[in-house]
C-alpha cells in the first residue's frame, strides 16, 4: 500500500506529497486534522469525549508524521530514510513485519489457505468426530467406546501414548526438571529471591519468633499461627515436590 517513498531518495522531488504519502495525490487534511475527510468527524457528539485520529477514527492511535503524512513513518520527506535499517513490508525502519505466503503484509498465513481443519490450522489434520468434539475420538458421546480396547491418556482408543515421569501426556520427561542451571529460593521461584528469616520462615519479617507470638500453638512455615503450610520435600514452602525432582525421582541436591 506504500507510493514507493521508502526506497526512493528522489521520492516526488518535483512534485507534492499529500497528507496520504501519495506524490501529487489529492488527499487534503480537513478542517478537523483528518487526512481525506470531509470535515464532519468533529462534530459534537460523534465521538464524545474522545479524540479522533488522523485516520477519522475515535480515540484512534494513527498521527501524522514528520513529514506530514497520516500514518506514514517519516520516509516522503528523508533523503536518507532507513539508511542504516531495513524497510519492513509496512514501510517501517526495521520493525520487522514481513510478507506471508499469501502476500499479506504481517499475515499469519492462513487467507490464502485453501482448507483449515477444525482447529483453524492450515492444512491440518483435526477433524469434527462423531460427539461433535474437533479432534475428538467419539468417546464423548460413546458410552462403550473402546470397550474392547485400552484408552491412552489422550483419550484414543488403543493409541500410544503416555504420561511420563512429569505427568504430562505424551511428554518427554523434561517439562519438570526445573531450574537445572540456578538455584530455588524457599518459595519454589527460580533464581528467586526470597530467603528464610532467622525464625525460619521464607521471605518473613522475623516477627513470628518473638516472645509471645502463637505461644499457644504452631507457626507454620507461611508464618501463620496454627496454619496449615508445610515444606515439600524440596524445602518449599506448601510446594507440590516438583521443583527438585529430575526426571521422576527427587532430587536433594546432596
């Protein structure tokens, strides 16, 4: 949608720019600061307390450029325009947008696409099964599906596969090794910050150790008088275990 101002050092030298990038174009800015309007977008009332953008849109974000151009980017009136960049498909200095496979400029790929499965993906296999579930196996619907067979935990009958050592469907066993090159705090975060206070509690104020706080009962490791918050076996506090195990198995570190 560009007029070639991007790529051209002598863009429209003998002739105007008009305030849509176009060289001798007849696009003018209407008396409410609108490239090509008709001078109505600023009437009381048509965009309440709002602020219409150069394009005529309320509370729009398109302004005008340096070089007079409603949403352009500075390129009709620089003679070195992105000399040291690149131009992306909009026109932009090195913002990165591109062409997909159907020409569209920053496009996912999918308007060209002649056939979308179920999921919207291009070309995929997914498909609406029998309980009206994309990507189902029927099982929904079914009350004796796979009866003579076994159900993976994908829902397939006699499918493959399995939960691995992180209890994920058809993992690898890598989605739980966590934080493998740093250190966890006592909360669980990885390369964290949070350390026990001198009355051991994770990230604590060292108040829950002086003399007469909970004498009558426990403080549990949140702080908690007669709270319900335990260390995991990886030493956080009312964590689930997993932030020390290595592929099934935990891991303390010894």
């Amino acid at each position: 949608g560009g007029f070639g101002s991007t790529c051209a050092s002598s863009f429209c030298a003998n002739g105007t720019v008009d305030c849509a990038g176009e060289c001798d174009g007849n696009m003018e800015v209407d008396s409410c600061d609108v490239c090509g309007g008709s001078g109505t977008s600023c009437q009381d009332g048509l965009c309440g307390f709002g602020t219409i953008d150069c394009t005529g849109t309320c509370n729009g974000t398109v302004i005008f450029d340096e070089c007079g151009v409603c949403g352009g980017f500075g390129a009709s009136c620089a003679d070195n325009y992105c000399s040291d960049g690149e131009i992306d498909c909009f026109g932009a200095c090195d913002e990165g947008a591109v062409t997909d496979e159907c020409g569209v400029c920053d496009g996912d790929g999918t308007t060209c696409c002649e056939e979308l499965d179920c999921n919207g993906v291009c070309g995929g296999s997914d498909i609406v099964d029998e309980c009206a579930v994309c990507g189902g196996y029927g099982a929904t619907c079914t009350s004796d599906y796979c009866a003579a067979g076994t159900l993976d935990c994908n829902g397939e009958c006699d499918g493959s596969r399995q939960v691995d050592e992180c209890d994920v469907c058809g993992g690898d066993g890598t989605s739980c090794v966590y934080c493998s090159d740093g250190s966890i705090d006592c909360a669980g975060e990885c390369d964290g910050s949070h350390v026990e206070d001198e009355c051991g509690i994770c990230n604590g104020d060292g108040t829950t150790c002086v003399a007469g706080f909970c004498d009558e009962g426990l403080v549990d490791c949140r702080g908690e008088c007669n709270g319900l918050a335990l260390e995991d076996e990886c030493g956080v506090c009312n964590g689930n275990g997993a932030t020390c195990a290595i592929g099934g198995v935990f891991n303390d570190g010894g």
